[in-house]
C-alpha cells in the first residue's frame, strides 16, 4: 500500500525530480525563458507606447498574457520531448530495471516537471512585480505555478500514453485550450435565439455539459485582471486552486494508471 | 487488450482507488457548480474593423461567425440578466456592422439585424435598425435584398411607416440588377400599397425566398417557418371573440 510512502520511493523520485531539473538547465531552458523575458517587456514596452492611457496597467496586462501562454508551451514542450527522448534512449527501461517503482518514476519526473514550472512561475512572476502589487502578483504566481503543473501533468499523462511529441502536443493543447473557453462555448450553446425544439441543439448541449465536467477549471485561473484591478477574494482564489489541484490529481491518478498497464 | 497494455491486475490497488475517488471529486465539483450568477451585461464598445482583421489572423470568414455567435450571446441567458431589447443598440449596429465589413459576403449580420434585432417592440431601436440594414444594402443590393425587403414589411407593418416602407421598395426595385432577383422582390411595391395583412405578406416572402432557393440553409428556413408559425398563432388568437380566448 502507498508504495511512494516508502523511505526509498521518496529518496529516489526526489532523485528523479532533481535529475529533470538539472536536464531542464542543460537544456538551455533558462536561456528560453530569458529570450521569452527580453520579447515579452519588448512588446508590452512597444505597446504601452502607442496607448493613449492606461500604459501601465496595458504593459501589465499583455506581460501577463504572454507569460502565462508562454510559461505552459514552454513546460508542456518539455515534459512531452523530454519524456519521448528518453523513452527512445531507452532511458525509461534502465530506470525501471532499477529497484525504482513505476509510481516512484512517475511521480518523480512529475514534481521535478513541477518544480521547474514553479521555477519558471517564479521568474516570471517577479517581474510582473514592476507593473503590480505584491499580493496580486502572488495570488497570480500561486495560480500560474499550479497551472503549469497541471498542464505538466496532462502532458505527461498524453506522452505516456500517446508515446509520440506531436499526438501528445496536439492533445494536450486540446484539453488546455477547451479548459480555457468550455465556459464560454456553454453559455454560447444556451442562446434562445435558437428554435427551443432542435434535439440536435439539445444534444450538442448536453454533450458540452458533459465533456465540461472533465475539463481542467482553466477559465477562471491566472487571470490578467488580479494584476490589473485587483487580487482575488480569499474564497475566489481557494475555489480556484482547489479546482487545479483536483484536476492535477485526476490526471496524475490516470497517468499512473495507464502507466502501470503499459508493457515496457 | 493488446500486447502493449498489462491486465488491470497489474495495477495496484491504491491507484486505482486514487483514480478512482479523483475522477468522482472532479465530476462532482464540476457537476455542483451553481448556475452562472447573473449579471446586466452591456455589449461592450465595438472593435474597429481593422482589429477585428487583425485578430481573425486570415480567417475572417471564421472569425466574422464566430464574432455573430459572441453577439447572439448577448442576451437574457446564461450569465447575462440583460435581454437583447434592452441592449445599445449603437453598440450593436457597431458589431454588425464591423462584422459585416470583415466578411461582406455573410448574410449572417443582416440577417440577424432584420430578423431578431429589427423586431423589437421599440420603435426608436427598430428605425435605427432599418438604417443599419438600408444602409448595408447599398453596398451591395444583389446579395442583400431579402433583409432590405423584410425591413420594408416591418416599416409597414409594425411601424406603420409606409412611405419609409415604399422607399425601401422601390430601393429593391431601382438598385437590384442581378438576374436572381425574384420578380416579388422587385414588385414589392405592389403588394406594400395592397391592403394585406402582416401575415399574408410574411407569407409570401417566404413563400417566395424558399421557391426560389434563396433559404438554403435547414436552420434558417426552420427558424423563418417557426416565426410564421407564431404569427399565425398571433393572428388566430386575435381573430377569436373575446369569450373563446
């Protein structure tokens, strides 16, 4: 039972953990996100020239739109090409072969995908500090890091699954994607302009409703207005990070799943 | 099963009782989210057109449906409290009319403009609407003559305006050329001066747009056979002495 509880399962996923980290640095990812840094002040700076008013509060928010996009393409690429070169180096038989559990590698490479997309967060969220106040920036570092690791999470759920970058890519831009804009496709599908006895209507409405109810909560995480306005209620923000935290377990459980029933 | 994939067995129990529990706690979290809280929500202050181009990034013709089912939303539903009558209406002809110049082919703008936005029980917003539509018309009066010819039967019937109603006809009359054009259409100042009833004209307009398979789309004819259903219905109950109401 709880084969991670165990002294040498924990020991080796943090080693795993701390393995991604130092192959997200040899990688040149911190050159990455520098280059995403100097583009992103770039144009925000470029924009707010050309605002009338609200320059700031303009740089801020297109800052924090591009970082947050940035931040997900950059750790989801990651985690699906990392997981892939190492299943092609035949990396991830080696590991096994070792006295690591399935769990122990699984959820070791998870919190050191983790723990780099916090790591990214972190940097990202810092300079948001020269646009916003501290606790709206923290409310949106919290939110971002955690929805980077939920986004690590899915992608590794599809690279394990899918075993191939651009089906694992694809699906996890997908999910992301619908995540973001399932709320608002929702109440789309309610307009009662249409006829009120179209069943295919109906069924399309229905069939949202329900491929809604295993989406990541994405519409309301990480919002550009905490930055702009102001930082979330203490409820807000729990609802928010309750939900991403939820779907980040629903994954990761799946991920296991799927993994314990692969033939490696 | 295939030879990738290890029995269920294989899995251990913890996981699956952790996916298990995960999956039912999403579900139901998602399931107990409470209706959206309502809220009056105005349109907001329509986009140029240029950064309605800039942002459809080469599709417009996607963007411009997309950007229509946006407007449609914007009604007493949802998270929405504010119905359509009630919305800004300059606002509203600034949507379409954006819409309408990002993708002049889509009869999708006027076609909402003179059916839903243009029928309204306010006539200050309805001749606004009719503007909008004479206006669109002029542009291109080929494609965009059936909206112009339900404008000119709202002038008449609903606001009792005919000389604004005759104009838009002889409008139909004078500015279309194209050889599809029905001979209705271009009559319509005819059956304007007839003494005949909203229904009998509604009628035969669509009589006439189906006949000449100028309703195509299956939603759009469902939605126009639907409105002449409720006039008939309308007219019927008006027709019945008081007592058998």
């Amino acid at each position: 039972m709880l084969a991670l509880a165990a002294p040498n399962a924990t020991r080796a996923a943090l080693t795993l953990a701390r393995f991604v980290l130092l192959e997200a640095r040899r990688t040149r990812l911190p050159l990455l996100i520098l280059c995403a840094l100097a583009a992103g002040i770039g144009l925000a700076g470029f924009l707010s020239q050309l605002a009338l008013t609200e320059s700031a509060s303009l740089q801020a928010g297109v800052l924090a739109a591009f970082f947050r996009a940035t931040g997900v393409f950059i750790c989801a690429a990651f985690v699906v090409t990392s997981m892939v070169r190492e299943s092609n180096d035949k990396g991830t038989e080696l590991l096994l072969s070792l006295p690591i559990s399935r769990a122990a590698y699984y959820v070791g490479k998870l919190v050191g995908f983790g723990a780099c997309g916090a790591l990214v967060a972190g940097i990202f969220s810092l300079v948001m500090l020269i646009w916003s106040p501290p606790l709206a920036v923290l409310a949106w570092f919290v939110s971002l890091s955690l929805e980077i690791w939920l986004v690590a999470a899915v992608s590794l759920f599809f690279v394990v699954t899918l075993g191939d970058v651009v089906p694992a890519l694809a699906a996890c831009a997908g999910v992301y994607l619908l995540g973001r804009t399932v709320a608002a496709i929702q109440s789309i599908s309610a307009s009662p302009l249409a006829a009120d006895d179209d069943v295919m209507q109906k069924i399309a409405g229905w069939a949202i409703d329900a491929v809604a109810l295993v989406l990541p909560p994405l519409d309301k995480a990480t919002q550009t207005g905490w930055l702009v306005y102001a930082p979330p209620s203490a409820q807000e923000f729990a609802i928010v990070a309750f939900g991403l935290i939820l779907y980040g377990a629903l994954v990761t459980a799946a991920g296991l799943f799927d993994f314990h029933r692969r033939n490696l | 099963m295939s030879r990738d994939q290890r029995p269920i067995g294989a899995v251990p129990r913890w996981i699956v009782a952790f996916l298990a529990l995960a999956l039912a706690l999403q579900i139901g979290l998602s399931a107990s989210k409470g209706p959206m809280s309502t809220e009056a929500e105005d349109l907001p202050i329509p986009p140029r057109v240029a950064a309605l181009r800039l942002a459809a990034m080469g599709e417009p013709a996607a963007l411009a449906r997309v950007a229509m089912l946006y407007i449609q939303s914007f009604d007493l539903h949802g998270a929405n409290a504010l119905p359509y009558r009630r919305l800004d209406y300059d606002r509203l002809i600034g949507w379409l009319g954006a819409i309408q110049a990002l993708d002049p082919l889509s009869k999708y703008p006027l076609f909402a403009a003179s059916r839903i936005y243009a029928e309204v029980r306010d006539p200050g917003r309805q001749r606004r609407m009719l503007e909008f539509i004479y206006k669109s018309f002029l542009e291109d009066p080929n494609r965009r003559w059936p909206a112009l010819a339900h404008a000119a039967l709202i002038a008449k019937h609903r606001l009792k305006d005919l000389p604004l109603s005759l104009s838009y006809a002889r409008a139909i009359d004078r500015l279309t050329t194209a050889s599809d054009v029905p001979i209705w259409a271009k009559q319509m100042e005819v059956f304007i001066l007839e003494d005949m009833n909203e229904l009998d004209a509604a009628r035969i307009m669509l009589g006439g747009l189906l006949a000449k398979g100028q309703v195509r789309d299956e939603g759009e004819r469902r939605y126009l056979e639907q409105r002449l259903k409720s006039m008939e219905e309308r007219a019927r109950s008006q027709s019945l002495p008081k007592s058998a109401r």
